[in-house]
C-alpha cells in the first residue's frame, strides 16, 4: 500500500526527504536512512503507508503525557523504521527493522478500531513517527473529525516543514532527549549529530499551540552528567517555561547496552532536584513505580494532588477544571479526567 509521500521536493535530479533533520538526498531507486522512504520515477514514496508493526490500547501516561486528558486510553500504533538508530532501543526489532512490511489497514480502519476499543485519542509511537508522518496525517485528519485527540511520542528530529504538516491533526507531543542531549553522545549512540533540531522543534510545536511534555532517558556512566542536564534544562525553559512537566526516565539494559545497569533512582534525583531549584514546577521521575516523584504536587501549597503507580492514577484532588482542591491554586493539565482513569481494562490488540 506504498503511497506518494508530500514531504519531500526535487533537488539536483534528486529527492531531497523533508520529514526529517536528516534531510536525505534521495536518488533513483535509492531509500533513506529511515529505510522506508524511497525514490521511484523520480517520486518520493512512503512505502510503509498502511503498514502497521504493532498496536496496543494504552494508558496515556505510558506515553508518557500526565498532563493532557490524564487517564484516557490511546490506541497506539507504529510502522517498521526509524530516523535514528539508538544502541539501547527496547524497540529496536521494530524501529532497525528497515523493511516495508506489516499488517495492511487503511487510515479508516485504524480509526475505527480506536472507536472500538473506546479509545479517546490516538498515539503514533513505538518508532519514530516523523518517517511516517504522512501515513499518520491521513490517520489523525479522520481521527480528529471523529472526536479523538491525536499524539506522538517522538525523538524531535523533524523539520519545519513537518511540523507546519502535523499542526493540522496533532494536538499533544512526548519529546524524548536521550543522555541530557549531549551531542557526543547523540552522534556515538543515536547517530543523530546533534540536539539543536530538536529544540528548533519543539520551540515550532510551541508556537503552533501544540501541547508538548519532555522526557530525559538518563543513562548511567554515559549519558547522566549533571552539567549537561543544566545546559537542556536551562533551553528548555526559555523555550517553554517553568510549567512543562519534566520526565527523567530511568534506562533499563537492551539492545547494544544491555551491559550497563538499570540508571540509579539517586541519580534521577539528582536531575529531579536540579530541575526544581531552576524553577521547573513538575518534574517527574519515570520508571521507578511507586516513587514519590511519580506524583503531581500542587506547586502552591505542595499538598499531592495526583497520586501514581506506574501508569496508574490512584488518587485524584483536583476539581472538575483542574483546581487543587486544597488551596484553589489552577494547575496546567489539558482537558478533563477521563471516565477510564481507574479502569485497568488495557489490552492487546490482535492484527
């Protein structure tokens, strides 16, 4: 079901690929790094268009979005590639399997399996959604016009162009930072060159009013240096100010690292401390359930106003339109409490 792709234009009797900060130049027969965006006929095509790799009704805070429509199931989907190539990726049989194949569904049907899951939005994740944006775009236009919200969980690794693409259908992004977005270690172990398309990135979904929370894979002996988690932190802030929530996620063994360890919850608290005494309101540890920091704290009278485990809400004190019950104080979280927040009825889904 490969379909003409509308993010790229003609270059040097090539194709240059605008989806990504790459920005592959494409020749006849030839594919991009991302390994499904390829050159025929002197076209651009997206040949995993209606090619699904996996999909699963989850949690949103699995994604993890805390502060928009805390509670809701997100049918989430992926195709097969990726604009990067991470060495610890716990979806690397997904995101470096760079092939065209998958289970066929038309953006319709997608749709319309979200309905019936009683999903309220749909997420693109599990690999990076910028190599299918188009693909996505047809999704979210009809999943919109249907009532869902849509979301990405995403490297950031984008273009303008991409972002102006999305703006039509996207209503909230997880932008993930991997080692505090140390350009070393980005081009060693991502192969990314740097985090600079990243914050262009997220300053553009911004602008278009696009709701977005960062995550900070934080990877013991070679991405946890304090100093390097100022200097993002410092960006991130005159970007988006102290009302972001802030997720440092602990790293597990996978992949090419599987020889390092699980990342110290001393050294998430680390970064968690750091980010509160630069102002940051909602900073969260990730990946250590039952963790006080899972927890939202009313940053007026620091009473807990949303208790956790994992991806689970277990005590809500806010009123109706997201008043600490306690003091009155009004806290940034979009939309409303969904009717599923306390349900556990998350589950796979056959394709």
């Amino acid at each position: 079901m490969s379909k003409e792709a509308v993010l790229y234009k003609k270059e040097q009797n090539k194709i240059r690929c605008l989806a990504c900060a790459r920005r592959c130049l494409i020749g006849e027969g030839q594919i991009g790094f991302c390994g499904v965006r390829s050159v025929r006929n002197g076209k651009l095509y997206l040949d995993v268009y209606g090619k699904v790799a996996a999909a699963h009704v989850d949690p949103i805070e699995k994604k993890p979005l805390v502060h928009f429509y805390p509670g809701s199931r997100v049918f989430s989907f992926s195709t097969f590639g990726c604009n990067w190539m991470c060495m610890y990726c716990q979806n690397y049989d997904i995101s470096q399997r760079r092939r065209a194949e998958g289970t066929e569904l038309s953006p319709e049907e997608i749709v319309e399996m979200a309905l019936s899951y009683e999903s309220e939005g749909i997420t693109y994740t599990y690999n990076e959604p910028a190599i299918f944006a188009e693909f996505a775009h047809d999704v979210g236009v009809i999943a919109r016009k249907k009532g869902l919200f849509n979301t990405m969980v995403t490297n950031g690794y984008w273009t303008p162009e991409l972002v102006e693409y999305v703006k039509e259908f996207l209503d909230a992004a997880t932008v993930d930072f991997k080692g505090n977005g140390e350009e070393k270690f980005m081009k060693r172990y991502t192969g990314a060159n740097g985090p600079e398309p990243i914050i262009e990135t997220i300053k553009e979904l911004n602008k278009k009013g696009i709701h977005v929370e960062i995550t900070d894979l934080i990877i013991p002996q070679i991405g946890d240096s304090l100093e390097a988690a100022k200097a993002l932190l410092r960006k991130i802030y005159d970007i988006l100010g102290p009302d972001v929530p802030i997720h440092f996620l602990r790293f597990h063994p996978d992949y090419k690292l599987s020889y390092l360890p699980d990342t110290p919850v001393s050294t998430l608290e680390a970064h968690y401390k750091i980010a509160k005494e630069m102002g940051f309101k909602f900073p969260y540890i990730g990946n250590v359930p039952g963790h006080p920091y899972e927890n939202t704290y009313c940053p007026n009278c620091g009473r807990m106003v949303i208790r956790r485990y994992g991806f689970s809400i277990l005590e809500w004190h806010l009123t109706q339109d997201m008043h600490c019950e306690y003091c009155g104080y009004k806290l940034p979280i979009i939309g409303k409490l969904s009717k599923h927040a306390f349900d556990d009825r998350f589950e796979p889904v056959f394709i």
